[in-house]
C-alpha cells in the first residue's frame, strides 16, 4: 500500500488536467519524503507526471510513476508500479491508453521474476486507426517452457472481420 504522501502529490498534480486552454499557464510541483508531482498547463494543454516510493514492512521497495497529458486534439496516460522483494523476486505492472485525431491505443501487462530466476507474465495491446477503422489485438506472454516470449496478434476492419496485419 502506499502513503497518503506518495499519492497526495499525483492527485494534486491531476487537478492541474482539468484546466482548459483558456485557463492561464501555470505550473506546479510538490515534494514529499516518499515522492513527486509536478504539472502544467497551457494555451496548448495539460501535462501532470509523478513517481514515488515505499518500503514494506517485509523489506520490499515499490516504486511507482505514472502521466497524464491532454491537447486539443488528443490525451494520453501512463502508469507502473515495480515492487522487488528481499529474496531478489520482481514484479511490474504498466500501462498506457492514448486517444487522438490518428486514433487510439492501449497496452498494459506484468512481468515477474522469481526468486529462482525464472520469469513469467504478459502484455496486451490494442489500436485502433480513426481513419479506417481497422484495428490491432495482440498479446505477449512468456512461455514457462523456455521463458521466451509467444506474441499472437489479430487485425480486423470497421466490420470485425479479421484482415491481413500490414508490415
């Protein structure tokens, strides 16, 4: 779990998204003993970012960071956490969502390394093009077998059939 004062900071610094381009610019940013969050806003959008973190009780560090923007034409958000545990076991999480003029995108996924060196996890993704409405889905896992990725992908049109993915 995190401190009020890693996620104070981020919430604080996600108000900033809510001003228009009409606001005035400004920025801000705010330190606390576990993080940052700064921001800004403009005639041409709004950005915030943050990253803190938190040792756990059991001796394991977490970090996280995470984004936001939004223009005119399109917005965007990222965001992670990383927790490594005394035993020298990890784990990730990430994630992103864009949306804009050329279309929209996801991906999010987690990877883990056990304390035995092995790894596992996966990621998803998925984008759409606003000009054709085709879009992409696909997946990335870590076969247990031979700890190699496996990627399988599909591309449909605005119909929902599946098509041939371009190169």
């Amino acid at each position: 779990m995190f401190k009020t004062s890693v996620i104070v900071p981020v919430l604080i610094g996600t108000a900033l998204l809510t001003a228009t381009a009409a606001d005035a610019q400004s920025r801000g940013r705010i330190r606390t003993p576990n993080g940052v969050a700064a921001g800004a806003t403009g005639p041409n959008g709004s950005a915030v970012r943050g990253r803190g973190a938190v040792r756990g009780a059991d001796g394991s560090v977490t970090t996280a960071s995470g984004g936001a923007y939004r223009t005119a034409t399109g917005q965007g958000a990222r965001g992670s956490t990383t927790t490594v545990n005394p035993d020298g076991s990890a784990t990730r999480r990430g994630g992103f969502a864009v949306q804009g003029a050329r279309g929209s995108a996801t991906s999010s996924g987690n990877l883990t390394r056990n304390a035995d060196g092995t790894y596992t996890g996966g990621r998803t993704s998925n984008a759409t093009s606003a000009a054709t409405g085709n879009s992409y889905s696909g997946s990335t896992q870590i076969d247990p077998a031979t700890g190699k990725p496996v990627r399988t992908g599909t591309c449909t049109n605005a119909n929902g059939e599946v098509i041939a993915c371009p190169r």
